[in-house]
C-alpha cells in the first residue's frame, strides 16, 4: 500500500494542483491576518500602556478618581519611591476657547523646539497652541473652578517648548493642548483628581506591606500591577473584544471554506476518474480502509505541503503591508517586524491540513461504496435520480424557510445572532439546491448560446451533464459573489442611512462664528461679535459652496445655567430651507421653540416636548424643546432671537452649505482660509458627513479586497473543473476532433462552458447578496432608524464582469490542453 500511495500521488500531482493552489492561498490569507492582528496588538499595548507597564503599582477610584490629598498621602510613604497622576484639566484661553492640560508623558513624545519643562509654572506646548502661543510668551489661562465671583481667577505659565505627543494622551493630540508638571497643573485647577496614580517602589520594598498603605492612602482603591493596568487598558480601548480581529479571521474563515469546496470537488472528480484503478485495487486485496486511508493519506500529504507554503506566503504578505502600512502612517502603532507566535506560526499550519482532509473524507467514503465487480463496469445511469432530486429539493427549501424567517425576526428584533444563523442556514439551503438550480440556469441562459451554433449546444451539454459537479463548481463563486454584494449594498445602504441621520443631528454643514467678549460692566455676560460685513459673499465665492448666509447670534442663559449663556442663532424657517439639511427640523422650529442638539439634550438632562426657561438680554420666555442639532449652539426661531436677545443681537454667524458630491476636505479649506483671515471659528457637521463617508468607504474597499481572495479561489475551482473534465472528456474531444470540430470551435466550447458557469453564479450570489444586505441592514441599525436601501449598480456591473472575466480566464488553459492533442492521438490514447 505504501508503494501505490507514493506513486498514486505523484501521478496525480497536476490534477490536484489547483486544489494546492486553493489550499495555499486560503491559508496565507489567514496567516498574513494572525501575523498582522497579533502585530497590531502588540503595539496597541506598547501605546496604551506607555508609562503604565513599567510601574510597579497602578492606584485607580472608579467614577471618582484619586483627589490632591490621596496623591500626596501615597507620594509620601516610606516605600514609595515615586508617583505620577494622570489627569486632564481645562483652561479657557478667551471665552468659549478652552486648552486642555496634561502631565508630561514619559514616552513617546518628540520635542519639536526648546526643552521640556524643568519646573513650576512652565509648559510645552502641542503644534495647534505654539501658532498662537511660541516658545518665549505666556499662556493666561482661567480654570472652570475659579468662575464663582466676577471674572476668573488667571494662572499664567510660560511656553519653553513645542512638542509632538505622538498617541500617548488623546488630549495631547488633537485641539490645542500643553503638558506641564503636577504643580503647574494644580494651578490651573485646584479641584484637581487623578484617574489613576503609577506608584514606583524603592528597591527592596516590602511589596504586601506596600500594598497595605497604598489602600489605607487612597481609600476605596482598586490596586493593580503595572501589567495588570495595561491589559486592562486595552480591554477597554477594544471594549473587550477586537472586531477587526473577528473581521478578518472571518474573511479567512470564507476563504477557506470556498478553499474546501474546490478541494473536495477536486477530490470527487479526480477519484471518478480513478474507479477503475480504485476497483483494481480492491479485486487485488485491498480492503475498503486501505483504499479511504490511500485518499485520506493524499489529502494528508497535500494539505501539509500546500499550508505549509501558504504560511510562508502568508508571512512576505504580511511583512508587505505591515511595511505599506507604516509608510502611509494608518494611525495605528506598528513595530518594525511581524509577530511571531507559534499560533501565528501553527494555527494556519493546522487549519489548512484540517481543511484538506476533512473536504476529502466525502469523496473518500463515496470511493468505496462501490464493488469491485461494479466498478470494473461500465457506469450507467442512477436509477434513484429523481427520488434524490426531490429529497434534495425538500432539505433545501426547508432549510432556506427556516433561515428566511429567522432573519425576518432578526430584522425585526434587532437580534445579529439569529440574523447571522439565519443567514448561514439559508444559505446552506441555496448550496443544497444548487444542484438542481444550476443546471436549470445554465440550460435557460443556454438558450443564447446555443444560437452560436455547435459550440454553444455542446457547451451547454456539457455544463449540464453533471448536475453536482456543476453545483460544486458555481458554490465557489457564489460565496465570493454573496458576500461582495452583500458587503458593497450593506455598506451603500448604511451611507445613505447614515447621511440622513446625520442631516437630522447636524443640520447645518459649516458654521463660521465671530465668538464672544465678556462686557465691562463687571457682569459674566457675553455678547456675540459681529462678522464681517463681506464674509459671507467670500465664503459663497468658494468652489464647493452652494449657499452661505449671515445669521443674527446672541447669547442666552437655559433655565439656572451660570455663566455667560450659550450661543443662539436666529433660524428663519421660510428663509433657510436651501441652507438646513434637516427638513422635519427645520418645519419644527416655529415661535416659541428652542432647538438643541442630542449631546445639549443629555447636558441639560431635556427631553424634545420639555418646557424651558430661556432668558437674554431683552427678557424671557418658557420655549418647547424640539431637536434642532447646531452643534453645542442653540437654535431659535428669528422671532424669538430678536425679543430675547435684544440689544445684544449681533450678526455673529455665517451658515454655510457646501454643494453635494464636493470634496469636502478642499472646500473645507478653502473656507478656513477665507475664515482665518477674520478669526472666525468653524464647526459643523461637514467634516463628519466626510469621516462618515471615507470609513465607509474604506470599508468598502478594504472587504472587497479581501473577499475578493474568495473569488480568486473560486476562479481557480472553475478552471480545476474544467481542466478536470478536459482530461475526463479526452476521448470525446478528439471524437469532435475527428467529426471536423475544429481548434478554435474546441476553444469557443469551452470558453462558454466556464462563462455560463461564471454568469449563473453571479447571478445567485447577486441576488442573495442583495437578500441578505438588505435584511442585515435593517437588524444592524437601531430601532425607529427608517433604512434607505441603496444599490452601487455601477459596483454591481462590476461585480458581474469580473464573475465573466473569471470564466473567460479559467477556460484559457483547459482549452489549450484540449486543442494541443491530434484526433488520432487522442483516440489512441485514450
């Protein structure tokens, strides 16, 4: 038996290469994503528990935090050798301009210009603050705490550095912002907590004594090693699971499984084309074990050498985008080689293996089901054909119900896992009805072909003759197609959805504000400043805008708000319908309303329908809270803005709507600059709409690319059949040879054969795809969000000629085989 298996496999080696090719490519996909997951993790950690890993003890409160006094108690025990807080305060630079504060973080920071602080009352500085702030001048700022009596008490420090803090603190990194020592900080803000507290203990410390004073120090502590602290940290910055890891491993998962249908397909019809040889076996002694552990053993041997190149490829993949990735800085810290664990090493070594002998088990028991004697005969056709089709039929449409309705309730209850099980069900159920739906299919769609002439009808013949191999074939493909379509359909449709959630909760795309100015009058009021007279025809002058309008601002107090209020604009429904995306809003705000946002509602603990005292200058009034989203500015009726502002009502405001399909990063620059030149701020839901639109996007074309490896892997299953069924059909095509087929009505044959296979398969997975996108959808988004299904039919088309480019490519070689061989070569030889 060793001498046949040796043999028997080397003879097969170029039948069994596309399933290699399957198996390697599956397998360095999941390799490259261990490797790249594994990698990216450890430099999360690296990022995240930057200053936190290295401590020996890591003090937090949960919700209350560490006040000045714990932090001094813990700094001065006998066993401690240093602390360092982490914390966030805010100094207000000019009204409603606010500058966050942090300590120096120990690592990860490039110091830019100067030095870094060396004691009290001095900063460094991030980029966004050294252009209003250099090194050399002082930075005022007043702390939220010292507000309660007149105008603020004011801390100054001086600029000695600029920094880049790199992705050690958020705060650190986007808005202006400045680093400064623990002393300096309590300046700013005397009602300082700390977040946490990294303890550092003396050499040779008593480490459960230690422990014992830290608690009694800081009562109601939990107490953590620095690697305790740093795993849990990046627990919660993955809120306990890492979604891009399931994404991925996912994508692998599919890449394998569209591996193991061609596998086994691979196996099935190369072992139909070994019964005889089979059979001869068995006449001879061998018993139906040794033949199964003859197949198994082949599957063995192939699944181990293919894995084992895929991993290799799967590695110089990996080691390629992780170089791209940190050439175009993705924003994710990543170390300078790959990871390599034995599970990155192991898990796609085992997998794959796993993979190849279980896709060849069914073959392998079908191998020796039959006789001998049975064997060694011609085959004929099933007699149970009919009762298997009906069997067959019955399993599928049971199985597609059951998934149909449990996606139904998913969609309805907004349960993924059912959504997800269902979906898995019913597709279990196309693939078991493919087998009678493919062939149909193909015969209706060869009602074109066969028009061609003799190509065509043999093509559609042949496609047809064996129903499971046909079926086997086109599952491939439909998986890639399925979840391509459903990918690109799922993500238009949450774009539209999305863009329409975000006209409702930011309805204005750019607003440019002059800000405000405390009065002399020894009063916290603020008045708003008026824009230029000019700005708005120069902001509508910008390529990109479609409407820019001056808005009247003043500034009104909510309820019992202290301070000097908040920002109003005058909102005219009958005017500004070109300018406010939000129409159920916009209709909503009539005399005697205030609009606020969804973060202004849960600031101020309203609800929409909420009565609400609004008080300014010219008086008051008790307005209905209705949602209108500026932002964190409110918005009111022109009616209601003119009594309650009175005086103080200013032109302070310029509403800008940018024109659809813009590049809103360019217009968006184009307005800063035009904005900067006066000092006016910008905010608004542009640069949202924007993110919102390139993640998803990048979505988009990040899954595409990935489960475009199933369709690769597909295209290879497709040109394995029809390879396979050349060699099978050797005899028949020198026949046709023979009866005055020529070479390149051979090749037209087989080139429609692959294309109808290709085609039906795009069009099933195009219409579960769309299925399955639009029911996903609905059981992804929350409750009362109304879903605007969307389809990319330009994607789409796309998607459809690729299916047909996959069976033009995977007909090329079969049929070069097919014409090489003389008539009279190939009946003598056969």
């Amino acid at each position: 038996m060793g001498t046949w298996r040796t043999a028997g496999l080397a003879s097969r080696g170029r039948r069994l290469l596309s399933a290699a090719v399957a198996i390697v490519i599956g397998v360095a996909f999941l390799a490259a994503s261990l490797a790249l997951l594994t990698t990216a993790q450890r430099g999360m950690e690296d990022a995240v528990a930057a200053g936190v890993r290295d401590a020996d003890l890591v003090l937090t409160v949960e919700g209350e935090g560490i006040s000045t006094e714990g932090y001094d108690d813990a700094a001065a025990l006998d066993d401690v050798a240093s602390v360092r807080g982490e914390t966030v305060v805010m100094g207000e630079r000019t009204p409603q301009e606010w500058v966050a504060g942090a300590p120096v973080p120990v690592a990860g920071v490039t110091l830019l210009e100067g030095r870094m602080p060396a004691a009290a009352g001095e900063v460094v500085v991030n980029a966004d603050l050294a252009e209003d702030v250099p090194v050399g001048e002082t930075l005022e700022l007043a702390g939220e705490a010292l507000e309660d009596a007149g105008a603020p008490d004011v801390t100054t420090v001086e600029v000695v550095g600029v920094a880049d803090f790199g992705d050690t603190d958020p705060m650190l990194s986007f808005g202006p912002a400045f680093a400064a020592d623990d002393a300096t900080l309590r300046q700013v803000e005397p009602e300082l907590t700390y977040g946490s507290v990294m303890v550092d203990l003396v050499d040779g410390a008593d480490d459960p004594a230690a422990r014992e004073a830290l608690l009694a120090a800081v009562p109601g502590a939990d107490l953590q090693t620095g690697a305790e602290a740093a795993a849990d940290r990046v627990a919660r910055l993955t809120g306990g699971t890492n979604v891009v890891g399931a994404i991925l491993l996912g994508f692998g998962a599919v890449a394998l499984l569209t591996a193991a249908i061609v596998i086994a397909n691979t196996f099935t019809i190369t072992l139909a084309q070994r019964t005889s040889e089979l059979a001869l076996l068995r006449a001879v002694g061998a018993t139906k074990r040794q033949v199964r552990s003859l197949v198994v053993l082949e599957a063995v041997v192939l699944g181990l050498v293919s894995s084992a190149v895929g991993v290799g490829v799967g590695l110089l993949a990996g080691t390629g985008l992780l170089s791209l990735g940190r050439r175009f800085d993705l924003g994710i810290p990543l170390p300078e080689g790959l990871a390599l664990t034995p599970v990155v090493l192991g898990v796609p070594l085992l997998v794959g293996l796993l993979v190849t002998v279980l896709a060849s088990l069914w073959p392998a028991a079908r191998a020796t089901r039959v006789s001998p004697l049975a064997a060694l005969r011609p085959a004929g056709p099933s007699g149970d054909r009919h009762r298997v089709g009906r069997v067959r039929i019955a399993l599928a449409v049971l199985l597609v119900g059951a998934g149909v309705a449990a996606m139904v309730h998913a969609a309805t209850s907004r349960d993924m896992v059912v959504g997800v099980l269902g979906g898995v069900v019913s597709f279990v159920g196309v693939l078991v009805a493919a087998v009678v739906l493919v062939p149909a299919a193909v015969r209706l769609l060869g009602l074109g072909a066969r028009v061609a002439g003799v190509p065509g009808r043999l093509a559609v013949d042949n496609a047809v003759r064996n129903p499971g191999r046909a079926a086997a074939t086109s599952a491939a493909l439909v998986v890639g197609v399925t979840l391509i379509t459903m990918t690109s359909v799922g993500a238009a449709t949450g774009q539209r959805t999305a863009m329409g959630e975000i006209d409702e909760s930011y309805s204005v795309d750019l607003v440019l504000s002059a800000g405000a100015e405390y009065l002399d009058d020894g009063t916290d009021r603020l008045d708003a400043l008026p824009v230029p007279a000019d700005r708005a025809d120069r902001v509508r002058a910008v390529e990109g805008v479609s409407t820019a309008r001056v808005a009247d601002t003043a500034y009104l107090t909510l309820g019992e708000e202290m301070g000097g209020g908040t920002a109003a604009v005058g909102i005219d429904p009958a005017r500004d319908g070109d300018l406010v995306r939000g129409g159920e809003q916009l209709a909503s705000l009539v005399p005697g309303t205030v609009g606020m946002s969804g973060a202004m509602l849960v600031m101020y603990a309203l609800e929409p329908g909420d009565l609400v005292e609004v008080a300014g200058p010219g008086g008051s009034a008790e307005l209905e809270v209705v949602p209108f989203a500026l932002g964190y500015d409110l918005a009111v009726n022109v009616a209601d803005l003119a009594t309650l502002g009175g005086d103080a009502v200013a032109p302070g405001a310029v509403l800008v709507r940018l024109a659809e399909d813009v590049d809103v990063a360019d217009a968006m620059g184009a307005v800063a600059d035009v904005a900067d030149e006066s000092s006016l701020q910008v905010s608004g839901s542009a640069a949202e709409r924007a993110v919102v639109t390139q993640v998803l996007d990048v979505l988009v074309l990040v899954t595409t690319a990935l489960l475009g490896v199933a369709v690769l892997i597909a295209v290879v299953g497709i040109a394995n059949t029809l390879s396979l069924s050349v060699l099978e059909r050797h005899r028949e095509h020198a026949l046709l040879r023979g009866l005055g087929l020529t070479r390149g009505q051979m090749r037209s044959m087989l080139l429609v054969e692959g294309v109808l296979l290709a085609l039906v398969s795009a069009l099933v997975g195009l219409g579960l795809g769309l299925g399955y996108a639009a029911l996903g959808v609905q059981t992804i988004l929350p409750e009362g969000v109304p879903v605007q299904l969307a389809v990319p039919w330009g994607r789409v088309g796309i998607i459809v000629g690729v299916a047909l480019l996959a069976g033009v490519l995977a007909s090329v070689l079969p049929a070069r085989r097919a014409v090489r061989v003389s008539p009279a070569e190939g009946l003598a030889t056969a």
